[in-house]
C-alpha cells in the first residue's frame, strides 16, 4: 500500500502549482492541510464497469484540476467507489502526477456492507444495519485502507452514529462512543489513520435537547477524556446548502453555557467542517428562483451556484460534490475562477433566501 499520508507543507506546495489558475480562496486550511474548496464526493451510481470507470477519470481530472480533497465510504456502491478511486491515485502516483503528501482521503464506517463483514454481536447491530463496535470498526477500516491502495487514512469517519440513538439510551450511546474514539486514538497512533470524526445527516441537524441529536461539546469532551488535549476527533461532516441551512440557523448547540450553531461550536472546539450534499443529490442542480442567481453572479449553471453557495458559508473548510465523471469536474471546477462570497454578503444572502 501507499505510504504517508497529507502533510502541511506537500497540500501547500499543491495549491501553489494551482495559485494563477485558482480565484483567491480557492484553498484553505483544514487542520494545518492546505485543503481546496471543493471535494470530490462519491456516493451515487450504478454498481456497473462503466460507473467504475467514471468514477476513477473524475478522480484523476479532479487532482489535475486543483482539488485535493476525496471522501468515500466502504458502503457507497458496495465497496466500488473506494476502488475506483484506489484505482486513479494508484495511476497518478505512478506517473509521477502526484504524491501521497499532497491530497486528504476521507472514508467512512458503520453501516453494514453486505459482503464485508466480520462476525457480530447482534446486541451491537442497531437496525440490522449499524454497527459502531471496535471489532467492527477496525475490520472495516482495514478494507478501506485495503481497497484506496493506502498505509494511511487521513480522515476516518464513524458514519452517521445517530443512527445509533434510535434503538439505544444515551447513556449507552456515549460508552459505545468512547470505545470507538479508544480504538480510533490507537489507529492514529498506530499510523493507520491521521484524524478521526463524524460524518452525519440528520445528527447535527436536530433541534437542541432532541433525543437523536448530536453534541458535539459532549463527543470533543469524550475525544479529550480519551487522547487528551491532542487528540483526534477533528473532522465533522454534515449537509449543507440552499434547502438544508442548519448549520448555519439553527443555534442547537451550546457553547460556554451560550446557544451556538454547529459551525460556531466547531469552530470554538477547533474541529474542521466538511459541507455534504452541496447539490443535494443534484436536486439544486436545476431550476434554482431567479432570486439565486442575481445573488450569485458570474456562474453559467445552477450547479454552480449551489456549490458557490455551500462553500461560502464561513466555518465550512470544503463542500462536497458527487462527481462520477470529467464532465462533472470541469462544470464544478469553474466554481474556482470567482472567490467565495464574502461573509458578511454571505449571511445578508442567506437571510433574503430564507
């Protein structure tokens, strides 16, 4: 497998080679990576040779294109999106068009992969389908690291753990939580990881005092009670974008004894946001009001404008995009040529769309 993993001053010496063809903002710092703005995701499409292919030609334009950052998961296509990009870093790396220490890989586990499973206690299987136990964990993250062709995982996700506060109390949910963040600190140390964190849905999402809602002061509480002030759970990642703007209206944290939103709890913890769904499964990809487009100027699409959009809201270091082929990256990476909207046009913006 590839050794190392992203390092600061590689994803820094990457953004550079990217500095005249990228607009002002284009990267920024997740963690002290240098990370762009713009992600490639890989959650939707068949499970066929030719969704395969797609998906290893728009990781490969992607990287070429500037962007840096790649989340997956174990179960997204039935292991098949962690190949095909296995598939395209392997090819780069062996042309000498990229080096490990210049991209962030992100996976994810918790829901069971048919066919990629160890044995299991059903006392820890929420819904026939979730699992967060440290044997289960560290089985799956051994195939991810497996299928990416990578020694090294820089981010590793507990995959929507709300899951888990539909079946069990939250006394037990916390120590199912704290044996995973245990096994986790271990990965890191043992090399096998780089940060760990959480990849949600509806999680931070809930209203405060919601009896499947995440908090997050509680989950950094439980990473310090495990690693110490240095410890790894420093990755969130949540939806984010014209019809799910929660993150940035809804105060259902709490935050030295104050209502925070998710972004300003992270952002108090020193924990990196990642923005989902930028297009909401290419929902907001099409017949956006009018009203959106003369906020956002200078974009020929719909899909642009969305993905302006999630990656301008301040506290979100990268919004991420389903892209399965070149086409894709090249309508997505003309998002690059014009800065994100600036914080406070971003909120006055955010208002009036609301």
């Amino acid at each position: 497998m590839l050794p190392g993993h992203a390092e600061p001053d590689a994803t820094a010496g990457f953004a550079n080679c990217f500095a005249e063809q990228r607009a002002a903002g284009f990267y920024r710092h997740a963690q002290g990576l240098a990370v762009s703005s713009i992600g490639i995701g890989s959650y939707l499409g068949d499970l066929d040779d030719k969704t395969d292919r797609g998906y290893t030609e728009a990781t490969a334009a992607a990287i070429r294109g500037g962007i840096n950052f790649i989340d997956t998961s174990l179960n997204y296509r039935n292991q098949k999106s962690e190949l095909s990009i296995g598939k395209a870093i392997a090819g780069l790396v062996a042309a000498g068009a990229l080096r490990r220490t210049e991209f962030v890989v992100c996976t994810k586990a918790g829901y069971l992969v048919p066919g990629a499973m160890p044995a299991l206690n059903p006392a820890e299987v929420v819904g026939r389908m979730h699992c967060l136990s440290p044997g289960f964990l560290s089985d799956q993250l051994e195939r991810s690291r497996v299928n990416l062709g990578l020694e090294t995982i820089d981010v590793f996700y507990l995959h929507n753990p709300e899951t888990q506060l539909k079946a069990i109390p939250r006394s037990d949910f916390d120590a199912r939580i704290h044996s995973a963040f245990e096994l986790l600190e271990q990965k890191a140390a043992d090399g096998k990881i780089q940060f760990y964190g959480a990849a949600t849905w509806d999680g931070f999402r809930k209203p405060a005092g919601h009896s499947e809602g995440l908090v997050l002061v509680r989950m950094e509480e439980i990473a310090r009670a495990v690693g110490g002030a240095g410890h790894r759970f420093r990755f969130i990642q949540l939806p984010l974008n014209l019809s799910m703007g929660e993150a940035i209206a809804q105060r259902n944290q709490t935050m030295d004894g104050k209502p925070a939103t998710i972004l300003e709890a992270a952002a108090h913890l020193g924990i990196s946001v990642i923005a989902s769904a930028s297009l909401l499964q290419a929902r907001l990809a099409r017949n956006l009001p009018d009203e959106v487009a003369q906020s956002l100027p200078g974009f020929k699409t719909d899909a642009q404008r969305a993905l302006q959009f999630a990656r301008s809201a301040p506290g979100v270091s990268v919004a991420l995009v389903g892209m399965s082929s070149a086409a894709h990256v090249k309508e997505n990476l003309a998002v690059a040529s014009i800065p994100p909207v600036p914080k406070q046009d971003f909120l006055r913006m955010f208002e009036q769309e609301r």
